[in-house]
C-alpha cells in the first residue's frame, strides 16, 4: 500500500493498554501460526506467498501487528482454511481502531443529541478525509505513514453517526480562524468548505461559526462535547474543566451544558454561518 509516496507496512502497531484489543490479535497471530505450521511452511515462504516480509509474518503472528484485511484473506487462499482465516476480520476490524475512538464512537452511535465546540480545529465528525490526513500527519513529534492512515480511517469511521436512522439530533460550533486556514492546500480547504456546507444543509444538523469579531465567550477554555442518550442520561468532557475527563456527574453536566448553551447563542445563527462559509468558499 503506497501512501503520499512511501510504502506502508501491512499492519497497525497494537495499543499495549487496548487489553481487549492485545487479547483479539494475540489470538488471531496464533491460528495464523499453527495453521501455518500444520501445512510445513516456513514464515520467510509463507511471507513470500502472501506477499509480504517474514518480519512481518513474524509481528502478526506474535500478536504485534494488526492484520490488514487483505493479509488475512491472502493468507485464507494460501493455507487453503475455507474462509475461516478471513473471517477473523470481524474481530480485528473492530480493534483496528485506537481504544479511546472506539469508545467514542460507540458513545456517538447510541447519542440522540450531540453538541460539540471545537476552537481549534474543524471537528472530527466533519473532516473530509484530505483534511484528516493533512491535520493527523502535522503532529510533532509525526506518525508514520501507516499510523496516519489508521487514525484517518477510525475518524471517518464516527462519521457513520450521519447515516443512522433514526438520525440524532447534532450541533456544532466552530471557531472562524480555523475555517480560513488551507489546511492541505487550496483544493482540500475547498472541499472542506464545501463539505461543511453539505453537513450543514442536513435536516438534523445545526452548524454555527464563532466570529473573529467575538471579543471573548464562554468557550476559550477549549473543546466541550455533549451526548445525551435515550435513558436520560448525558456524558460530557471539556478540555478546560474537570481534567478534560468525561464526566456522568449532574453537577458537572449542567456546568458543560451552561457553557455549550453560551456559546451556541453568542456564535452567529444557523442562516448567517452558512453565508459566512459560502464567502469564505468564494475568496479561495
């Protein structure tokens, strides 16, 4: 797999705190080996028949890479396992992703509501995936290219919370100076931009910009998100208060909800931030 030019890996690094996830590859590395072993092949020749290094055939096996879905439906045809080696893709798949996005994304996937103040960047649940790769590949110190892709992946993957039905109910704030940054260039700040425009039109969704003229308001502490669940209850995490952990806890929840609800009615309308992004779209 090439990616911005370079060869990546045909696996993911396994999270060592992902016990759950550690246990799944652990466990498939080792039907991977012991069929390996029962037909007699080697790993440098079995590495040779999937087409891919014996070190990695070595990773995968010892529970320290995680299988690309094509490695495990490779090595089904070469050991002749009648789908039963492709058919662990249903596990790995869903530890292919870093614990703390799974665990977000499962919270997001059962939210009614979903209110979330980004300050600093464009949130996750509305990058395209150019925008993702360019923000993902500026962390310092940087991510392999591999590790890029990965989290790129696993960000797009929340994303699916557009398409349930019934569909929740979902607000964001976003601040204006990341909006005018080109992020990935031109053409990727353009489609970013116009892919806001997109989500924004969307029945359930409700999109605001925080002007620059905004001299201060309830959000410069950093990111708040608030989900709400069909019992009742809500968890919320801030970035400024409460060590920026999740928190269940009333008390906390109404203080998230007071600065959300602040925010939400000093941004500019629904109406006036889509104008405000189609200007901005018409300037690139």
């Amino acid at each position: 797999m090439s990616v911005d030019g370079e060869v990546a890996e045909p696996g993911w690094e396994v999270d060592p705190d992902d016990d759950w996830g550690v246990a799944v590859i652990a466990t498939v590395g080792r039907q991977l080996r012991l069929r390996r072993e029962a037909v007699g092949m080697r790993a440098a020749e079995f590495g040779v028949a999937v087409g891919y290094g014996e070190d990695m055939v070595y990773k995968i096996e010892g529970g320290k890479r995680i299988p690309r879905q094509e490695y495990l439906n490779r090595a089904d045809e070469v050991l002749s396992a009648g789908g039963l080696i492709s058919a662990t893709w249903e596990d790995v798949k869903r530890v292919r992703y870093p614990k703390k996005v799974r665990e977000l994304a499962k919270l997001e996937g059962h939210a009614v509501e979903i209110g979330v103040y980004e300050c600093n960047i464009i949130a996750g649940l509305l990058q395209t995936p150019e925008h993702a790769r360019a923000v993902i590949a500026a962390a310092q110190p940087p991510y392999s290219p591999d590790d890029v892709e990965r989290m790129v992946t696993a960000r797009l993957a929340r994303q699916s919370v557009f398409e349930r039905d019934p569909a929740p109910s979902i607000h964001f704030v976003l601040e204006e100076a990341p909006l005018r940054r080109p992020i990935g260039g031109t053409m990727v700040w353009r489609r970013q931009l116009e892919h806001l425009l997109e989500v924004g039109r969307l029945h359930n969704v409700t999109l605001q910009v925080m002007p620059l003229n905004s001299e201060i308001h309830s959000g410069l502490d950093g990111r708040i998100e608030v989900l709400k669940f069909p019992d009742g209850t809500a968890v919320g995490r801030s970035d400024g208060a409460f060590n920026g952990r999740a928190t269940s806890d009333p008390k906390q929840l109404r203080i998230l909800e007071l600065r959300y609800g602040t925010i939400r009615a000093q941004a500019l309308s629904p109406r006036e931030s889509l104008a405000l992004i189609e200007q901005l779209l018409g300037e690139t």
